[in-house]
C-alpha cells in the first residue's frame, strides 16, 4: 500500500512538471509569435517611398531574397503571371528607360527591378480539366502584379533597403521602351518599375489611417 501510494506520488509529481513544461513551452511560443507579429507589423507601418540612394550595392543574396518574397505573393487561380527582370547595368538606363522621368532614381540605385506580367493563361479549361490546354486572356493579371510589386517592397523595408513603385503600366511612353528594349513578346507587358539600394537620407513613412475610410458591416 505504501509503495503504491509512492509511486503514485511520483507520478502526480511527474504530471505537475509535465503540465508546468507544456505551459513554458506555450507561453514562450505564445511570445515568439506576438514577437514575429509585432516584427511583421512594423515592416508594413515602416514602409516609404526612397527616392534617393547610396552608392552602396545589394549582395545577390540579398535580392534573391526579396524576389522570393515577391513571388510568394496571392496568385488568383495560382496562374503566377509574373516574369521579372532585374537590372544592374546603368549603361542600358538611356535606351531602357527611355523618356521616364524618374530616370535619376534609377541611375542612382543599386538595381531596378522590372515586374512584367503575362496577360494571358494556358491551360485546359476549368469546365473540363481533361481537355487540351487553350490560351486565353487573364482578367486578374493586374491584381497579382500588384500584390507581387507589394511583397518586393516590404521585403525590401525588412532588410533596410530603400525601393519605390514607379508607374509602368498603363503609360505606353513608359511601357513601349521598356518592351522593345527587352523584346517582350506581345502577350507580357511591364508591369511596375521598381529601383532599389540602400537609403541616402532618412525617410519617414506617411500615417495613412483614416477612420472616415473604415466601415463595420454597412458602407
């Protein structure tokens, strides 16, 4: 009787550690996620608009990461129609860019970054998944460009980097030299023109919140 009563004291005991082990373990998981939020958060409420830099490059490692990050964005239907090209050569700037106003921020930093989209899907057609693949237009190509143009910023305000959006699409005095230069086939048209390099200056990012913008249940 009084082994059984020992052991079973020692297990009460073992389940208490247990239960206070699984309760650590919780509360620091809890933290590391309000800690990863918190991060996440501020990337978002920090990112600017840079519009000059240093002289300093971006180590490849570094932009492929933030291209990963691009492409990781929403794709409606997972069609991914993105197709990007990232320029580090200033010496094709004056043909590349041709007439584009923002050619000084472009020659100032370290890289542009050229987001072209496919404005058509190939594939069989949803009523009938079997069928042969057909081309036709992507209605949503814009939406997933757009989020794609998005997540190269963000990545980029994480790592400390400077980058702003720059009108491409739909201005063909911005679009047609960028086109022709790279020889994009008819059905892929340059999306966003995004230079980026590392900050000359400080930036602060704009306080957007307005509550007359917001709506609960009803317009």
């Amino acid at each position: 009787m009084k082994k059984s009563f020992f052991y079973l004291t020692l297990a009460l005991i073992g389940l208490g550690m247990l239960a206070a082990s699984c309760s650590s373990k919780d509360e620091s998981n809890a933290t590391a996620a309000v800690s990863a939020a918190d991060a996440t958060i501020n990337t978002i409420m920090q990112r600017k608009s840079v519009r000059s830099y240093t002289d300093s490059t971006i180590a490849p490692e570094l932009m492929e990461s933030m291209l990963r990050a691009a492409v990781a964005a929403p794709s409606g239907m997972d069609v991914r129609p993105w197709h990007i090209v990232v320029v580090t050569d200033k010496s094709k700037y004056d043909e590349l860019f041709a007439g584009n106003f923002n050619m000084e921020k472009f020659k100032q930093s370290a890289a542009v970054v050229i987001f072209c989209a496919d404005t058509t899907v190939t594939r069989p057609p949803r009523e009938d998944p079997n069928a042969p693949a057909v081309t036709s237009p992507n209605p949503i190509w814009r939406d997933d460009m757009g989020a794609c143009t998005e997540n190269f910023l963000l990545a980029a305000e994480a790592y400390g980097l400077g980058a702003v959006w720059t009108a491409c699409y739909p201005f063909h005095d911005r679009m047609d030299p960028v086109a022709n230069y790279l020889k994009l086939p008819s059905n892929i048209v340059p999306y966003s023109i995004v230079p980026v390099g590392y900050p000359n200056g400080e930036f602060e990012p704009k306080d957007k919140w307005d509550t007359t913008r917001i709506h609960y249940e009803m317009f």
